[in-house]
C-alpha cells in the first residue's frame, strides 16, 4: 500500500482504478499518472506501488514514485528531470531514473492506454474467461478493431472493446500500431509471438 503522505502543497490529484491492483490509484503529478498507465499496460509487470516508502539523500527526504515488479526483478522508479543525485540501489532494491523525455517517447502508447484503461475497468465484472477464449481463437490474424467487434457484437460493443484491451494488457494479442498511432476501428490486433 502506498504510504500516507500528505500531498505537496500545489500538486495535483490524479486518481485511476487499477485493475493489476484491483484498486483506486492515486498520482500527485502528469507525469506519475502517466508512468502508472505505463505499468499497468507492460504485461510483464507483475505488481507495483505507488508512493511506496520515503527515501533518504544526504539528509533531504524524497519519496519513491513507485515500486515495481517486473517479471522476477524489482526497481524503485524515481521521477526526475533535474540532477538529483540518486543512489544506484535502496534497501537492497535498484534505483530507476525515468526522466521526461522517456515519458515523452512513450506518449502515443500512453494515451491509447488512457482511453482503453476505462473500458478495461467498466467491463471487468462482464468478460468472462470463455469471452476471452473465444475472441482470442477468433483472432488468429491481423485483424482490425471493427472486424473482432462486427464478429462478437449483439448488443453492447464495450464488453468486446474490454475482451480486446484485456487480452492486451495481459500480452495475449498485440497491436505494435499503438505505439505510434492513436487507437481507431481500423487497428489492427494480432497474436503474441
């Protein structure tokens, strides 16, 4: 759980849900907002945390941005776009600086994840494993966002919005378009190698 820090005087309040965490997620920055829409896409992250501990540099008091799991390694990943000197390990757990410029090379991926994330979390109490299964045996091909939905679709087009995305987030299908072009109908999704 992330720790209970007042937040900064001035900083903004972003909230998420996660559903990696099955839990509301709270950012005090764009830029902490975006790094978590990062992990929560990234299928081998496993777990993270945000705010998880207070770290301690030549007597200033800086709190870790997040924690994350990452397949079998762990990091603490720290934001900062100054020349804030940072230890290479904490409490025996490796230090990451994520600067501006590293969010700002993943800001299309990013903001695809904004849009499909809410989806994600709107179905999640109706896609059930065999909807998944289906659409995955379905898509056996590069196949556009439009072709799955005209396949699947009765009534509601989110539930199979949602299958797609969290067969996605979970490394199931790809779709390497999104990292440079915004999500439309005509993205194509694919298997996992």
């Amino acid at each position: 759980m992330p720790i209970k820090k007042a937040r900064p005087r001035g900083a903004r309040l972003i909230e998420g849900y996660s559903p990696k965490l099955g839990r509301r997620v709270s950012c005090h920055s764009r830029a902490a907002f975006e790094l978590w829409l990062g992990l929560e896409a990234d299928p081998s992250v496993r777990s993270f945390c945000e705010r998880p501990a207070i770290m301690t540099v030549e007597g200033h008091e800086r709190v870790l941005d997040l924690w994350a799991c990452q397949s079998d390694q762990e990091a603490f990943l720290v934001l900062a776009d100054d020349n804030a000197k940072l230890p290479a390990d904490w409490l025996g757990i490796p230090v990451r600086r994520i600067d501006v410029a590293e969010l700002a090379a993943a800001r299309q991926w990013i903001s695809n994840w904004e849009r499909m994330l809410p989806i994600i979390t709107l179905t999640r109490d109706f896609v059930s494993k065999s909807h998944l299964e289906d659409v995955l045996r379905h898509v056996n091909a590069p196949m556009s966002l439009a072709r799955i939905e005209r396949e699947f679709v009765t009534n509601d087009v989110m539930w199979v919005r949602g299958t797609v995305f969290r067969l996605l987030a979970a490394g199931r299908l790809i779709a390497p378009s999104l990292r440079i072009d915004r999500l439309s109908l005509q993205t194509l999704f694919e298997p996992a190698p």
